[in-house]
C-alpha cells in the first residue's frame, strides 16, 4: 500500500451559510491540495463532521470529491462507527470502487474492551472488499486501542494494512514501530507528532492543517521520508503554531477558518459544533500572515 505512503489529508466538509453542502467549495479545496502535491485526499473522516451528515449527504461529498480529484491522486473513504453490524452493512453496500483503502475509527462513546476494539476490526475486515486503515484516536472515542491489539490484527488479518494512530503518546507509538509487520504501516493522526513519528520509521499522516497548507506540509513530510531531519523540522516549526491553533476550539473549527482566509469556503460548521470564535481567528490570522512573510 504505497499509495498511503507520505501526506494524506483529511478533508472538511465545506458549509453554505443556510447549512447545506457546498460543493464548489469542496471542489475548491480539492483542487488546492493537488496543487500543493499532497499524496492522497481522505473523504467522510471525523474532520469532515461526518456524524453529522446524512447518507444522501455523504454521496454527495464523495461524488464530489471523486469528480474534482478525476483519478489524479488515492483516494480513501471513511466508513467507522460504533454499532459494529451497521458499519459492516455500510462497508458492503457502499460503492468503493474509486477508493482504494477505507479509514475505519476505533468504536467511540461505548468503550469497548480491547476484545471488543478486536472483534469489531475483525468483523471489518471480513466484510471490506478494500485494505483497512484503523484508527485510534482516544481523546474522541473513550477508549485506547493498545499496541498489543493493533499489532494482533496487523498480523491475523492481511487487508488490516495501516493504523492512524493519534494517541498523542509517541512511546506508544514507538511500541508499535518497534514490534510492527514490515509491511504493516503506521501513520500519524496528529499534525504536531507527525514528522517525528516519520523520522522514528513511521510512514507518513493524515493530516488536518495538510489542506490549508498543502505544499509547505508535504514537502515537509517528503524531506522527513528522505531522513533530511533538520530541513524537516524547518517546516514543523514554520506551521508548529498553526498546528496547535486550529485545535483550540475543536477540529475543524481552526482549519475551517484558515480556509475561509484563503478564500476556500465558509468557517461554518454543524451544531453541536460551533466556528472559530473571532479571537481565535485573528490569531489564525496572525500565524497565516507569518507564513506568508518567511515564505515570500
């Protein structure tokens, strides 16, 4: 799966002010990270608010991405859940075949035993015509999924083929680099850990900032892949501020309102979420404008 290799980026799901989708904008966006020569684009994934879309609605967006991306990058569709029959209904009856990997999350607001984690990703896997990316993120879903059982489905199930982990905890992280499959790839789910999960012998992210900005991101994680760490890092410390704002009120909030600086949509977002206040936005403001200053 080298197509997962380097920046994936986990696309928003641009609103209209009256609420409703707004595909040009999607489109927009879409065609601002090609530009930037991201490596894959990630559709219906929790920075797409996707709890919060209807299935019609989530037709919508990935139609829209698969017009806009017109077979030019990989792209990966989220499919995750925690009522475990009906993601396996959903994997089986969604059309995949412009996907070439699924983002599936560890099961949210249940808690399940690492038993449970296991046998919901088993039931998964038997059922996904695509390779499977797992992904942790305990800080949204209530419970961790352990490197034990990570590494327990890596080696049972061969279409378990990556895992986004954004445990925030990189010597987790490094039990899973060290005790991992060859062919089994790590990725992170946190912008402000990923180039140093890259530089331990991870295989790239997926990535919130990656959209605002694409080209300063994906060739900082081209030059951690290279093992140029010192130029790398020259990158992370560029966007490091960034990285830490557009989390401040709850993602994607802040990259929402970083796209809405670059003219790239609106900074609406679905209750019960709610967009970037304007203190935060002046101070994404202020970051943006840096950038823009060193980079020129």
């Amino acid at each position: 799966m080298e197509q997962l290799r380097g920046t994936g980026v986990a696309l928003v799901t641009p609103f209209k002010e009256d609420g409703t989708i707004d595909v040009q904008a999607l489109s927009a966006i879409v065609a601002h990270c090609k530009k930037g020569k991201v490596d894959y684009l990630v559709g219906l994934g929790t920075t797409a608010e996707s709890v919060t879309l209807s299935k019609e609605e989530k037709q919508t967006v990935l139609d829209t991405i698969v017009v806009a991306n017109n077979g030019e990058l990989p792209l990966v569709v989220g499919v995750g859940g925690n009522h475990t029959m009906a993601v396996v209904n959903e994997v089986k009856t969604l059309d995949l075949s412009d996907f070439c990997a699924v983002l599936s999350v560890s099961p949210y607001y249940n808690r399940p035993t690492q038993e449970g984690i296991y046998q919901h990703f088993k039931a998964l896997s038997q059922a996904s015509p695509l390779p499977i990316i797992v992904y942790n993120v305990p800080g949204r879903t209530g419970s961790n999924m352990l490197p034990a059982t990570t590494l327990r489905l890596a080696k049972e199930f061969n279409n378990i083929v990556a895992i986004k982990e954004a445990c925030g905890n990189m010597v987790q992280v490094f039990q899973l680099l060290q005790n991992k499959p060859s062919d089994f790839m790590v990725l992170s789910g946190d912008d402000l850990t990923a180039l140093p999960t890259i530089l331990a012998g991870g295989d790239g992210v997926i990535s919130v900032i990656g959209q605002g900005l694409p080209q300063e991101f994906s060739e900082m994680v081209r030059l951690g892949l290279g093992g140029n760490a010192k130029e790398a890092y020259r990158y992370h410390y560029l966007m490091q501020e960034g990285m830490r704002l557009i989390f401040e009120e709850g993602n994607p909030a802040g990259i929402k309102a970083i796209l809405e600086l670059l003219s790239l949509g609106s900074a609406e977002v679905r209750l019960p979420l709610i967009a970037a206040s304007t203190g935060l936005k002046k101070k994404i403001g202020l970051f943006m404008y840096s950038v823009s200053k060193i980079l020129a």
